[in-house]
C-alpha cells in the first residue's frame, strides 16, 4: 500500500510540475511552444531593418540597424550588426553564435584631431547568397563575401571573400574551395538548408 501512495504521490508532483510548465508557455503559429515574457528577437529585428525575405530564423540575441536588407531564409543565432554603412545578406544564410559585422570606421586620415576625429566613414558590407559564418566571425567595411564561401569560426574578415572559398584566420585568408559541381548541383536542385 505505502509504495502505490508513494507512486501516485510521484504521479501528482510530476502533473503539477507539467501543468506550471505549460502555464509559463505558449504555442506559436508556427507551431512551437515558447517561454512567456521571453524575448522574441525575430520582432525586434523585423522592426528594425530596411527589408527582409521570407522565412528569417533569429535563434539569439540579435541586433541589426536600418540599414540592414535581408534575404530569404537567413538564419541568425546571434548577431550584432553596427555602423550607419548598408550591410546586405543574401539568400540561405546561416551565422554561429556572437557574428559581428561593422560597416562605419572612425575618420583617422582626414579627420581633425589624432588619433581620429568624432566622425564616422560608412564602409558597405555584401555577404551574397548560400553563406556559411563560423562562432565569432567578424566581418569589416568596405567587404564583400562572395557566394557560397564558408568563414571559419573566430575568423575576422578585413578583405573581400572570393565565390566558394573556404577562409579563416586574422586576417581571413582562403586556404580552400567549395567542389563548385557539387555545389552548383545542390543549388539547382534548391537544396537548401
């Protein structure tokens, strides 16, 4: 007798311990159950950028600035985007966690004081379709990464990225290339992650 009140006594904590759980969550249209009061990035991010495509994902903290324009399945899983430059990202993007894109500089050679002046130059960032960026990547003005290319993790990015190449390092330096038939094969059959 005593170990069925002990079983039954497990049942009903472990029902109440459900039921506080599903009372803190809720069910999203895209049919997810998520966190009362907890952050919802994706919105943020909506409300801040130029534009944006269809199917963004903002899996962590992210900020982006109105300057920002979007593709179609970009993949955030914790950005910062700063700078007054315009940063385009295309089509299939995916970032690791804590990415990092500055698109402004501060004004050090034609500025009025050393080591630079109070005003800022705005420096463009392309990152083109199918890109791959590593935990940590840093990408700087003045950049663009070509199709298709993958970033290795903590890698800082001061120079443009070539179509398909592998990069990483401080600086990013290619040190390989995507199979560009297999590649190509995958693009035309839309297999995209």
């Amino acid at each position: 007798m005593l170990l069925k009140e002990f079983r039954a006594h497990r049942v009903l904590r472990l029902f109440r311990r459900l039921k506080l759980m599903l009372a803190e969550m809720y069910y999203t249209p895209e049919g997810q159950y998520k966190k009362k009061n907890s952050v919802d990035f994706k919105s943020s991010v909506i409300k801040t950028v130029r534009s944006y495509g269809s199917d963004l994902k903002v899996n962590g903290k992210t900020t982006v600035t109105n300057n920002t324009v979007l593709g179609n399945n970009v993949n955030f899983n914790g950005m910062t985007i700063t700078g007054r430059g315009r940063v385009e990202i295309g089509n299939n993007f995916h970032s690791g966690p804590d990415c990092l894109i500055i698109s402004q500089i501060h004004n050090y050679n034609e500025g009025k004081a050393i080591p630079y002046d109070a005003t800022y130059l705005s420096k463009p960032v392309v990152i083109k379709s199918n890109i791959w960026l590593g935990s940590r990547v840093i990408i700087l003005g003045a950049v663009t990464v070509g199709e298709g290319a993958i970033i290795q993790a903590g890698s800082v990015v001061c120079q443009d990225i070539p179509d398909f190449a592998i990069a990483g390092g401080h600086p990013a330096q290619v040190f390989k290339y995507r199979d560009i038939d297999h590649y190509m094969a995958l693009r035309k059959a839309g297999k995209f992650h």
